[in-house]
C-alpha cells in the first residue's frame, strides 16, 4: 500500500504555484498508480517519492515551471531534456507532459532498476557516484569545533560536501577563505547545505 505524507500537500497547496499544483497533483497521482508500493518523502526540499528503498523520482515547483526528476535519468527517458532541473524538461502545463501512458511507462522501468531486475544495465562512467571529497586541514579542524555542523557535514551526501569544499578552497584570499568558513560552520550549524538559499520557500 502506497505511503503519503502530508509534507507533500503542504508543498503543493503552499509552496507551490497555482499553475503548478494540477500538473504536481497529476504527477503525484501517476505515481502511486504506477507504484502502489511507493512512500513519499521530502528530500533536498522537494517531494521525493521512494521504492524498494532507493529514490524512484522527484518532482519540484519554480516560479514559471515544474519539473519531475527520474533518479536514473536518461537510462529511463530516451533523449532526457535534463532542463529545468527535470528529466522532463520545464513543465509549465499538463500539456508539456508526455501521454500518462508513457510515463507509467517510465515509471514501471524505474521500479525495475530499484527492484534490481535491470541491474545488468550501467550507468555510463561519467554519471558514477564520486566520492566524498577530501577536506582542507583548516576546515576539518573548524568542523570538529562544532558538533552540529560535523553532525551535518557527515550526513550531507559527497556532492553537497563537494559543494562547501570548492567553494572554500576556491577563495581568492585568505581572508575571504575565513570568511566563507565561518559562514559554512553558521549553514551547517543549521542543517543547511550551500545552496540554500536557491530552494523555493
């Protein structure tokens, strides 16, 4: 029996936009027709909807458009647009959609992939999983100053490590070095990841 949560009707009646809520509420009700067994969840601010344990796929509400996210990508969607954020493209209508046919398609295929049935089929070598990046001396020490933020920065996955480390090392000066490190400490403190401030409130 599929799982809801309420967090995914607050994100659609609240946080998104009157012209996104039809296309989220037909999206969401492809899923569960899909993939009974489906839960839903919230993840990097967006409902996430989860299968067998893994992620089966995502959807999110812009300013001008939506966009629905299959985890595995292009080996679900021939010819993925990867625009908008979205396996789909930008979605500003239903209309935009593909036939509910052939996204119950897709979705029957993801099912596959998290039940292991298409685990023969790899991903091309320039989508593997990188690993967890290797931290400056300087920022490690910073961390374990406060256990809320190494809390954090643990449980973060390598991409939004990676995300804090470039931004750090990256600095042009020293001082802005220091600066972004107090800075990272303060987000992560909080159970922010770099990007924050981009997620749709």
């Amino acid at each position: 029996m599929s799982k809801t949560d309420p967090r995914v009707d607050a994100f659609i009646e609240k946080k998104a936009a009157p012209f996104a809520q039809p296309i989220l509420k037909h999206l969401r009700k492809l899923v569960h027709r899909a993939c009974p067994a489906t839960e839903e969840t919230i993840k990097w601010g967006m409902p996430t909807f989860m299968y067998d344990g893994r992620i089966l796929c995502g959807m999110a509400a812009f300013k001008a458009h939506c966009a629905f996210i299959f985890w595995k990508g292009t080996l679900i969607v021939p010819n993925a647009k990867e625009e908008g954020m979205g396996t789909l493209g930008k979605i500003t209508s239903k209309k935009d959609l593909p036939s509910d046919t052939v996204l119950l398609k897709y979705l029957r295929k993801a099912m596959a992939f998290n039940e292991g049935a298409a685990a023969a089929i790899k991903r091309p070598l320039k989508h593997a999983r990188k690993p967890a990046p290797k931290a400056p001396a300087d920022f490690m020490r910073a961390l374990k100053a406060n256990k809320r933020a190494l809390a954090t920065y643990k449980a973060f996955s390598p991409s939004h490590q990676r995300e804090y480390v470039q931004w750090i090392v990256e600095a042009k000066t020293e001082e802005t070095r220091e600066r972004r490190m107090e800075t990272a400490i303060d987000w992560m403190s909080e159970g922010k990841h770099r990007n924050w401030k981009y997620e749709r409130k």
